[in-house]
C-alpha cells in the first residue's frame, strides 16, 4: 500500500484484505450459501490449521468449518470451497439462518493465547476480514463466468447457462469507469468475444441474466489485460529507445543493424506511425500526439520486440 499511495507502483493486485459484499443462499434447498467479495480478489479457504498445545505440548487442529456461525451457532457447516472471488460454503443439512459470523469472537480451545487459524485469505495471503451477524440474503442462482483466452487486444468470455433465462446483457467497466453495454444476447448465448479491449487495461466484465420469472442474476468477471514489454522469447537482438518519456521525437536503437519496420500504436491498437529501416538508428517524430501511453513494434525476419513508449509534452 506504501508503494501504491507514495510511490506509484501499479502492483495494486489484491494488496487489499478481501472484503464480504454479500451473502446468499446458492441452492433452492438452503443447503449452499456463497460469500462474494471484492471482484478483484481471488480467495483461498484453508481446511485447517495443525498446532502444538502452549499447556501440554500436545498438537491439536481446528477446522475452518467449525467457525462459520449460522445465526451465531457452530456445526451446521461440512465444509467450503474457494472459486474466485466467491467461497462456497456446504452445509450439513437445510438452514433457515438469516445471519452468518466468520472467526470467533474469542480463543476457541486453551491450546493457544490467540487464534491460530485456519483462514480465509487471498492468493497474496492478505486474511479476510473477520465479521459477525451479516445479513443471508435469499436464494440466488449461482452462474459462473470466465474468461477463455486473452489475446493482446481480444477477450473472449464464457459463461454456466441458468434453466429459465429470458434475456442476457453483457456490460464492461473500463479502468473504474462507467458500466457500459457491449451486447444484448438471446437466451441460449454461452459465450461472447470482446475484440475492442486494450493492452494494460482493467476490465470488469458485468453478466445480467433475466429469468422467465422476471428476476436478474448479477455475475462479475475481472480481466486485468496484459501490456507487452517484449515478447515471450529472448531475441538475440534488442531494442533501446531515447528519451522514454519523449516529447518531439525518440531515437530508436537495435543492437545490430537489419531491415525492420517499426510501428507506433496507442492501447487501443490504433496506428499512429509506421516506418522502415535498416539503419542501427532511426528517428520517430512523436511532437504532434496526444499524452499518453503507446507501445513501439520492431519487427524483422529474426523476430520482434515490443517497448512501451510515453509521450509527455
């Protein structure tokens, strides 16, 4: 969080403690309950925790499943399953609970002077906040949603069909910005490619399904697209570009002369110039583009290598 606030790093992924949105029953026989939390989280549900007693030396373990509370009591829950940003929690029998507490509010053994664990937490080991008494909300339909394959500037995106779908509408956010609609599908649409999506971009992909009954099942997707600072195998050659930020213009540097062609492009994969070379050193004049973030392509017959180039005027 330090280098995010003071010193801009972009690796912001999950440094946050996951946090629970909402709440709900996943099947009609009450018998499945799912937690949703932020949608860029990706949660881990440890099974349990083996530790050395502080009194007898002894090992003892607790079990997770022991300190999910339905309505403030223990043992109704067999057991969980992390899937994302949801945590799936299996119950032993049907529940009417109307609230769910996770961690106890206290030591549960005399084994240790403080809670051990097991834990939920996320893939960066950031734990998830302990809550007490959130509200169970009713039923919801739990409908899966995945991205397939990426490519630079191509999503394609995949989806569980629920019985009785009416309608479907996918949306996208871009970089924390508005929900968008990117289509309007008939009922047996499973799968959709997104071909407008940009190189280093944060994408949450929003599913609304309408069913026969007239009610809306939500499902989000986060898709963080990759930005290319080279390609995915070493080149025996390489590429240096000066000044980076450039303002007027960048020198273009290989490491050994060869015929190439070079191609500006913003994250939107819009062109902006294009040349030829066979020079070591070449010049490209940037003084009339817009501030931003673009990515230069050398290609030649041994391969190409891609740089990030900023133009701040």
């Amino acid at each position: 969080m330090v280098n995010r606030d003071f010193y801009g790093s972009t690796d912001t992924l999950q440094i946050n403690s996951p946090d629970p949105r909402k709440i709900y029953y996943s099947n009609t026989q009450q018998t499945q309950l799912t937690i949703e939390f932020d949608i860029d989280q990706e949660l881990v549900a440890q099974k349990s925790f083996v530790g050395t007693s502080v009194l007898n030396g002894q090992q003892f373990t607790l079990y997770l499943k022991d300190y999910i509370y339905l309505d403030g009591q223990s043992g109704s829950v067999d057991s969980l399953r992390a899937e994302g940003n949801k945590v799936h929690v299996y119950l032993n029998k049907p529940a009417t609970a109307t609230r769910l507490t996770y961690l106890p509010p206290v030591v549960p053994t005399g084994h240790a002077i403080a809670y051990t664990g097991p834990y939920l937490l996320n893939k960066r080991e950031q734990y998830a906040f302990c809550f007490e008494n959130v509200a169970i909300g009713p039923y919801q339909p739990n409908q899966t949603l995945q991205a397939t394959s990426v490519d630079l500037f191509e999503v394609a995106l995949r989806w569980s069909l629920l019985p009785n779908t009416r309608e479907m509408k996918l949306e996208r956010q871009e970089n924390q910005g508005t929900f968008t609609t990117l289509a309007t599908l008939p009922a047996s649409s499973t799968t959709y490619t997104d071909k407008s999506v940009a190189p280093g971009s944060r994408y949450v992909y929003r599913l609304r399904t309408t069913l026969q009954s007239a009610a809306e099942v939500t499902t989000l997707l986060l898709v963080m697209m990759s930005l290319p600072t080279g390609i995915e195998e070493p080149q025996p050659w390489s590429v240096q570009l000066s000044p980076n930020p450039a303002a007027q213009e960048v020198l273009i540097q290989l490491s050994e002369a060869q015929p190439a062609q070079i191609t500006l492009f913003d994250q939107t994969g819009r062109v902006h110039r294009q040349q030829s070379t066979s020079q070591r050193e070449s010049r490209l004049v940037v003084g009339n583009l817009a501030n931003g973030l673009y990515l230069l392509r050398v290609q030649t017959n041994r391969g190409t290598l891609t740089r990030r180039l900023l133009i701040r005027h």
